[in-house]
C-alpha cells in the first residue's frame, strides 16, 4: 500500500544505498564519483584564464558517455575567524592582532564535483516519479557493468583534464569524507543539516510547497531552468566595474554574482546532463517539421521552427553535442525576516547576471532532494532546458576566496573582500615551488599609501618567527617597534643606532662576543679602514693592502693573548708602536708603504679628534647577535665622513650574520637610504647582497616611493628590480598618467596592471586598512588588506603627535612601551564604544 502519511522517516526514503570504492551507489543503480575542487582565488586571474579554464571544463565534459550528469555544487557559508589565542609564542602584537580579528564573519567557499553515471529512463524522468515521492524504494541491480566500468575510465580522463590545466585542480573523496569520519561529518550529513561543523545532529525537514525547512532554516530557491530566464548573451568572465579603471579591467566569472559577491548562506547547484546527442538533434528535426507544417495557423509555430533550426545549424556547423542544464540556488535563514531580504538578494544577484530571476516553489522539494550527493539522477526532466555545453559551462562560478599557504612560515594580512586573516607565504613556498628563486623584495608606494606600515607588519612577523633584520631607514619609521622590542627583551634586543649632537653614532668594529676573528670579520675591519684611509677615487697599491692586513692581523694578535679592551684607539697606537718597528725592521720604504700619512689621515678618529667617538663605543655589543637592528641616517645621509663609514659598518654587518649564521633566516631591509647609498659610490655592495643573499637563506628589500627613482636609476633597474622576485606595489592612482612606464619597467602583464590598478578602489568603510599588491615571479599575484589592531598601529604608527603620545607616557612609566600602547589603546577603544553607543 503507497505511502499516504504526510510524516515518514529519512531512513525510509534515502535514496541512496551504499559507498564502495569511494564511490556513490543508488538504490536505482546509479553511480557517483565525488571530488573537492580548488579553484582560483578571487580577484587574481584576468579574461584569458577564465577562457583556459572554461576550454578545460569544455574538453573534459566532452570525455564523458552519454546519460552522464555533471553536477557541481558550491556551498558559501557565513562563518567566524576563531583565533587560537592559547598559543604561547603569541607575542603582545600577535596577540592584539587575533583578538583584533575575533569572530570577524566571513563568507567561506567549498566546491565539490558530483559525476554521475545513470540510464536513459532515469535522465528524461518527471519530478512526480522522483525518489522523494515514492512509498518504498526497492534497490536495482546494475546491468551495464562494462558501461560502468568505462564510465570510471572516463571520470578519470576528465579528472586529469582539469590537473593539466593548471587553474582548478580536482582531489577525490573517500569515504570517511562522504560518510564522515570520527571526528568529521561526511558531506551526506552536511547536506542534511546545512551546516558543516562536525557532529551536528540531523534535524526534522519540511519539503513542500509552502515551506522547504531542515530544524529552524527556512529557505528559498530561484532557479534558471527555461531559455526565457536566460541572458540574450553569455561569456567566461564579466568586467566588475566596481574595481576597474578607464585604464583597467578587473574580471570576475560570468556567475560570480551567485558565488562569492552574494553574502548570504546560499549553496549553488550547476547540472550538466550529457544526453545522447543523436537522438536528441532528430526529435528537435521532427519538432522542426512540424512546427512549419502548423506556421499557417500561428507565428509563433514558424519563430519557434526558424529557433529550432537555429539551434541544429549550431549543432551540426560546429560539432556541439545537445546537453540539458540547469542552475539554481538555494539560499536559507533562521529569521523569516531575513528570509525576505534573500528572497530579494537572490533575486538581484540573478539580475546582475541578466537573467530573469524565478522564486521557485512547485519543484523546490524535489529540485533539494536531487541535489543531495550521488541523487543526481533524480532530477525532474522538465526543470531543465536544451543547450550546448560551451554557454553551458558559462554558468559555472570559477573562483574562491583567498586561501591560507600550507606553509608554516609567512605573513599575516587579510582577505580584501570580507577582512578574514589570510596567511600568506611570500618567500619559501614559493622558492620551494620554483614560482620564485630568490627572496628578494622590492616595495614601491607613495607617501600615504600605507607603505610604512605594511613593512612594519611584515618585518614584525619575520622577527617574531626567528629571523635576523636589519633595517636601514631615514625616518624614524621603525622607532616604535624597535623600542617595544627592546622593552620586551630587556635591552638583549632592538638596537636603534640613530645620530644627534647628544648622543651620536658610535660603534666597536673590534669587538667580538666570541673572541672570534675570523676571515669575514678581518675583511670587514679591513674594507673600513681602507675607506677612511683612501679616497673614492684612489684605489690602494698592493704593498699597501699587504700591510694593512698585517697591522690588522698583529693587532687582533695582540687582543687575544692579552686582556686590552679592543677599540679603534688600541688599534692606531699599535700601529703607531709596536707595527711601526715591525716595519722599521723589515725595512718596508715609504713609497710602499706611508706610515706617516696612514696615521695622520687616521688621526680624526684617534683620541681627541674630531670623530674619536665614531669607532671607540664602548657598549660591549656585538651585532651579530642581536636579531633586530635599526640604522637611522636620515640626520647623516649627507655627510661626507660620517655617511661612507656608517654606510660600510651596515653592510658588513649584515654581510657578517650572512656569512656566519648558518641555517638562520635573516633579512636586510633599506627604505629610501638605498639612494643615498648608491650614490657614495656603494652601489657594488647593493649588487653584491642582491645577487648573493639568497645563497644564505636570507633576503634583501628595498622601498621606495618615487616613480622617477626607479624609472632613471640603473642601479635599481640592474641590480634591484632583476634580482628580485617578489615584487610588492601600493596605491598607486598617484602615478596613474605613468603607470606604463613602472609597468615596463616591473615586467608586469596587463593582468598585474589591473589588479595593481584596483587597489583602494572598493574599501569597506567600516573598516580600516589599506590594500597591498603582491606579485612573485611573474605568475602568481593577489591584492590584500593590511589591516591591523589598535596596538599595533600605535607599535607602527609614523604620524609624529602619535609616536609622541606613545613615547612621552612610555617614558612616565620607567620606559614601558608595551604598557603605554596598552594604556592609549584601551583609552582609545572605550572612545569608539561610547562613540558607537
């Protein structure tokens, strides 16, 4: 006796019979192979890859036999970034930055690819013979078992299609991600609930007319599944004008409207049924003769008749096999409020798409229970409509959001469109992958375009993961950060070398923690006195080489077997001594060697001389050790002696931890100095680092904000630019009448171009942040938000009346800037609450 009880079980209508071999089996015999599909982030690809991945799909469909059902699901799903605060390396700012993030929504993207291999009698089904409306389901035995078998073949070729190009790649799932495992919920469930949290019980489900309900989510369904609905035209990808230029075009998929732009919890189903092609084009024959039999007695008989032999010259001219589709999207709420308002947003998103938005309610039960995993073959007939599968596949959404790097080591910014955190690895992924082959960074933004605080955040979290930096800035940029790391080390590190009349800028180029002198460090002390002692122009004679070596080896001699404090001043008086007998004795002549004119060029940076304190600190502090350094020059970058021995000091000392610290990450980082420092004549240690450092597992950066720096420099253009491989762009609408030429000049595509071009142009206005381009090797790039915590824009603020603030109160509390950032923020986020309020 049929079922009459408007109440029944799932148990009893579970149109499903098993899973084995990771695969879906029906109980009407159907089989479904189940994948995850990654597709490319959003915003990160142009017209010409949208085209490649819709050929790929296009050839890949192709592949599979006739009464075969592509069914791609898409789920986005409102969720919360839920930190792990528990961590104990959390720094104060790692810290500050999760909690700044805490519970932020975002809408979140999963793609699966559901391919199902059924009869002919199943595919041209009514929705009135669907598995939900029957009273028992008797399991069938399969009979083409060859078929099957050839099916799985063909599944296999289209899987590989989609690898090989490169843009989407296809995982299958196994059972523990169909059924669910022990610890997660398999897709079935997740269907089932709507909801993809682990161990979520199944609730009770209202599938009618009036009401389509699982627990307390309402939903509505807008579908497209009538040519009438259909745009006039269609295409892989659509200009979204909201983040395009007169100068640039940003694209996104043809139905990114119902994918990620559309903020609601929606799933958005996409079904390609491969009929037989043959059999199809003759019925559409016999329907076309008699519609021009029946034109006498309508027009509409002879417009419907010139359509159909529209649609058959199309077919036969082209080789197009007949498909049907369909597309709709399933949208639900708790608030029937709300329910409103996505009736309405749907129904928008549909519109931008130029299609003609149609609530369905007749078929929403059956349309929900064809779109449960492997159930693909219980899809009514009359819900879809004929087509080829090149404007088919158009419907198809082709991108996700921004995805964390599986990488352990990286940076933290933030998703553009929703401000989730996205941990991004710009150096050894990408180097692992051979998307880079160097480390090397070059970062170009105009003043105000957030570029100081970017590189703050970065070097930051580079500091906070073990690396070695060494900054060298001419604005006091880093003195923040510098300071709160000092303070939270107790004066072990952040060491801030900056020069005033009052406390100038001293070094010890003889002083080791280790006691150890080896060849680096003799070279080092041997290249800065050759510079004091030798002009630009004038280059060293050998026997003078010779001898300074000599003097530098018997005085480093001299420190080891005794207990005399290793200064600069002990140097000159060796030389004046002990050396000069030494010389005596081997009777070196004056042309070779001018002891007298060394000492006399050397005497200002003697005891009681105009720069005596320059090479005599007599802070026991040994560079190498200290993980973060800052050189502040901007008070000597035009000083003609100062300049070139600072200059030297820096570069040795970072070539120094290059050198000698095996193993360990280290970073050099030269804001606008590098111009200064190409200009004394040190362009060749520029060269040097840029093309070396990757050999010694660090990296090189260097910022910049002028256009013409980089346009008219050959140091940048040679050395800088070429060697390196991640380049990181900000705002640049400043430069827009010469963007073609920093193109040119960066090597960027016209995709590189548009992204580069849409950064700001759409932000959120509730929140605070600046976007940042980033491009590695030429193939991969992304726009991101720099956004960050009240403490920490107070760590990297270069606004003066703020760094004051943060200074003046750090130094009434004995020197505690971490406290007086905690202090300012929490003063500052009461502000906004009541403000709000």
């Amino acid at each position: 006796m049929r079922n009459s009880s408007r109440t029944t079980t799932l148990e009893s209508r579970f149109p499903l019979l098993a899973v084995e071999n990771n695969c879906i089996i029906s109980k009407e015999g159907d089989i479904t192979l189940c994948f995850l599909v990654l597709l490319p982030e959003l915003f990160t690809v142009g017209a010409d890859v949208y085209e490649a991945i819709h050929s790929s799909w296009n050839k890949a469909v192709k592949t599979l036999p006739d009464f075969s059902i592509v069914h791609k699901q898409d789920w986005y799903l409102k969720e919360s970034y839920s930190p792990d605060l528990e961590k104990e390396e959390h720094s104060f700012l790692s810290r500050s930055y999760q909690q700044h993030f805490n519970e932020r929504p975002f809408l979140n993207h999963y793609c699966y690819l559901f391919l199902t291999k059924t009869t002919r009698e199943r595919m041209r089904m009514q929705s009135n013979f669907s598995s939900l409306c029957k009273g028992n389901l008797i399991p069938k035995e399969i009979k083409d078992k060859e078929g099957m078998r050839h099916f799985v073949e063909a599944v296999s070729q289209f899987q590989r299609i989609i690898n090989d190009s490169g843009y989407v790649k296809m995982h299958q799932l196994n059972e523990d991600a169909i059924l669910g495992g022990e610890h997660d919920s398999g897709i079935l469930a997740q269907y089932f609930s709507l909801d993809r949290r682990n161990n979520v019980p199944l609730q009770d489900m209202a599938l009618g007319a009036e009401e389509l309900r699982i627990g307390n989510k309402r939903m509505v369904l807008h579908t497209l599944s009538d040519t009438d609905d259909l745009p006039v035209t269609v295409s892989e990808s659509k200009r979204y004008d909201r983040l395009s230029t007169d100068r640039s075009d940003c694209m996104l998929s043809f139905s990114a409207p119902v994918g990620l732009m559309l903020s609601c919890d929606h799933i958005y189903n996409q079904y390609l049924f491969i009929d037989n092609s043959t059999e199809n084009l003759k019925k559409f024959e016999k329907s076309a003769r008699n519609m021009h039999s029946l034109a006498r007695y309508s027009r509409a008989n002879q417009i419907n008749k010139e359509w159909i032999e529209r649609y058959l010259n199309e077919a036969h001219s082209h080789g197009s096999p007949s498909i049907r589709a369909h597309f709709n999207v399933f949208a639900w709420s708790e608030d029937r409020e709300e329910l409103k308002q996505l009736k309405n947003d749907v129904g928008s998103s549909l519109a931008l798409m130029e299609c003609k938005p149609r609530h369905n309610t007749i078929d929403a039960a059956t349309l929900f229970w064809a779109g449960i995993p492997g159930n693909a073959g219980d899809f009514p007939a009359e819900e879809s409509y004929y087509t080829f599968i090149e404007p088919a596949l158009c419907f198809f959404t082709e991108e996700t959001n921004y995805q964390n790097s599986l990488s352990p080591f990286g940076i933290k910014l933030a998703d553009r469109l929703t401000g989730k955190p996205i941990h991004v690895d710009i150096s050894d992924l990408p180097m692992k992958k051979g998307i880079i082959t160097n480390r090397n960074k070059f970062i170009l933004g105009p003043s105000g375009s957030g570029k100081s605080f970017f590189t703050n955040h970065m070097v930051r979290q580079y500091y906070e993961q073990g690396t070695h930096v060494l900054l060298v800035d001419t604005g006091n940029s880093y003195q923040g950060l510098c300071e709160l790391i000092r303070g939270k080390t107790k004066g072990e590190d952040g060491v801030y070398f900056t020069y005033t009349e009052d406390n100038p800028i001293a070094f010890n180029p003889f002083y080791t923690d280790d006691g150890i002198f080896d060849i680096e460090k003799k070279e080092s002390i041997k290249t800065l006195i050759l510079t004091l002692w030798k002009r630009d122009d004038e280059a060293p004679k050998r026997s003078e080489e010779v001898a300074l070596s000599n003097a530098v080896s018997g005085y480093i001699e001299r420190i080891k077997s005794s207990n005399e404090y290793p200064c600069f001043n002990g140097f000159y008086d060796y030389v004046k001594g002990d050396y000069k007998k030494i010389i005596e004795q081997k009777e070196v002549r004056e042309k070779d060697f001018d002891l007298a004119n060394f000492l006399n060029v050397l005497e200002p940076y003697y005891r009681g001389g105009e720069y005596d304190y320059l090479l005599n600190s007599e802070k026991q502090m040994d560079l190498l050790t200290k993980r973060f350094i800052v050189f502040e020059i901007d008070a000597i970058k035009d000083h003609k002696v100062l300049f070139p021995v600072v200059t030297i000091i820096i570069m040795e000392t970072f070539i120094n931890k290059m050198r000698r610290l095996k193993g360990i990450r280290k970073m050099i980082l030269i804001e606008e100095a590098w111009k200064a420092i190409a200009k004394e004549g040190m362009a060749e240690y520029l060269k040097y680092l840029f093309k070396t450092v990757r050999k010694f597992f660090g990296e090189a950066v260097v910022v910049t904000q002028e256009v013409d720096d980089i346009i008219h420099s050959p140091i940048v253009r040679e050395s800088i630019i070429n060697n390196s491989d991640c380049k990181i762009l900000l705002d640049q609408r400043k430069y827009a009448n010469k963007f073609d030429e920093i193109q040119n000049m960066l090597g960027l595509t016209e995709r590189e171009k548009s992204q580069i071009l849409s950064i700001n142009q759409d932000n959120d206005p509730s929140r605070l942040y600046k976007e940042v381009w980033i491009g590695l090797g030429g193939t991969h790039s992304a726009v991101y938000a720099t956004e960050v915590s009240t403490q920490e824009y107070l760590a990297y603020t270069t606004e003066e009346s703020e760094k004051m603030e943060v200074m003046n109160l750090a130094h009434e509390m004995g020197g505690d800037v971490e406290g007086a950032i905690k202090k300012i923020s929490l003063k500052r986020i009461k502000g906004l609450e009541s403000k709000d309020n």
